[in-house]
C-alpha cells in the first residue's frame, strides 16, 4: 500500500524480451528495441497506487512515465524530498541479479540512464527522479548483502510513505505515519472519534483484524512487494489507532508468519 518507488524494479523485467535477438546492433539499439517491446506491454497494472503508462527511449535515456493515484501519493510532498525520492528508487535496484542486472548492464553500456516521471491522475501534476549512468553503475557495482539490501528497501519504503504523511484514509482515519519497530512495521492512525469511537473499535477488534487480512490482497505488485520486504526483514506488520479525543489505543497486528501465508 502506498509504496510507489519499489514498483520500478519488477518492471524493468519487461525491457528484456527482445535482448537475446539483437546482439548484431549496437547498445543504444539495443536499449531501443528492448524498450519498444517493453511498452507494447503498457498500461502496466501497478495495483491500486497506479499504472505505468508508457515506457520510452528518448535516444538519451530510458523514460518511465507512471499515472498515480494521489491518495497514495503526494506528488507536491515528493517534489519537496528529492533526494528522498531518489534514495528509494535507487535502493529498489539494489543488490540487482537476473534480469533485473541484464536490464541495467544495457542501459550503462549504452550510456543512457533511467528517468522516473510521476504523474497524479487527477491534478496531473509531475515530479520526476532521474538515476544517471554514474548512479546506475554505483548499483552494479555496490557490494551490499542479500540481507543489507532487503533491509534498506523496506526502510526506504517506509520513508516514502512518511513523505506523503498526514494522509486521510476515510472519512474517520488519518495515516499520520509509519515506524520500523523491533518486530514490526506500525502504522500509526489517528482516529476522529466524532465519527468512530475507538470504544467500538475494541469491542470488535478480531472483526477488524478479520477485515485487515482481507484487504492485504497480495495481487496488488506494489503490497506484495512491501510484505515480501516485511518477511525478508523478519518483521511483522502493524496497525495502531489512537482516539482523537480519548487518546485510547488500539493495536492490531500480524506476526511473520501470518504475513508470509499471505504471500
């Protein structure tokens, strides 16, 4: 949910449906055509936080143009945390193997480098992130572990979800923010308690932990994504509501093991 940055790594594996045919052209017509097949694929399905409208080749730089859903992302937000935006794209790359590293092996032999255009569906609004040949070969190059890599890409998921923080879920709750606890990833909400109290919250908590693991729909690429990165750190996930007027809490949460039969 909400984590729109990771999405970009399983969709480079796209760009590689041609390569095996074209090793009598050169590397910049080889990126070309790798693209072109890629974007035939397009509109991709990013679940409910978008879709990756098109995929490019500008004869400089591969381009992805992604229309988002803004209530998933706060594209004014982004534009101010560039280096933030940047840092968590990076990070989706990291540790590249299989296709993935075949992909970014191409676009540095070719000199190119990739540009991440993100547009609000509603507002059309744009910020965009750009990794250069240079930061592209710093991810080829990086000696991260397996471990170090999963652990840094669920941090950076985290923290572009903060970027977008407050966010208004409903009409009642309020995302205030995300933490990366010992055993756990924890949603922080704020509940308006003139139209739920959390009261009725708590009498009816195995109802509402009944109702999470419902909407934890794991066809979703970018949910998917953010609770194999959960599994991978072995942490759990989280769900905390506070009342706005009482102050009273509730937690509901799903060990690792409850989060790993979802996948």
């Amino acid at each position: 949910m909400k984590k729109i940055s990771e999405n970009a790594g399983k969709m480079v594996l796209f760009t590689c449906l041609s390569l095996m045919l074209l090793t009598a052209c050169g590397q910049k017509s080889k990126l070309k055509f790798a693209i072109e097949a890629a974007n035939r694929q397009c509109p991709m399905d990013m679940g409910v936080s978008g879709e990756i409208s098109s995929i490019t080749f500008d004869g400089s730089d591969v381009v992805y143009v992604m229309l988002m859903n803004e209530s998933f992302l706060n594209i004014e937000a982004l534009k101010g945390n560039p280096d933030a935006m940047k840092s968590a794209v990076a990070v989706m790359f990291g540790n590249p193997k299989g296709e993935v590293k075949e992909m970014l092996d191409l676009v540095v032999s070719a000199g190119s480098g990739i540009k991440f255009i993100y547009k609000g569906k509603t507002s059309g609004k744009e910020v965009e992130c750009y990794l250069t040949t240079q930061d592209l070969k710093d991810i080829l190059n990086g000696e991260s572990t397996a471990k170090d890599s999963d652990k840094k890409k669920l941090e950076e998921q985290v923290k572009m979800t903060n970027v977008s923080c407050p966010m208004q879920v409903d009409e009642a709750t309020t995302l205030n923010k995300l933490t990366i606890e010992s055993d756990k990833v924890l949603y922080h909400y704020t509940i308006d308690e003139s139209v739920v109290q959390i009261s009725a919250l708590k009498e009816n908590a195995d109802q509402m932990k009944e109702s999470i693991r419902g909407s934890l729909n794991t066809s979703d690429p970018a949910l998917r994504m953010f609770l194999e990165a959960c599994v991978k750190s072995d942490k759990g996930v989280g769900y905390l509501y506070k009342g706005s007027d009482s102050g009273e809490t509730i937690e509901i949460s799903f060990e690792v093991s409850e989060i790993k039969a979802l996948l």
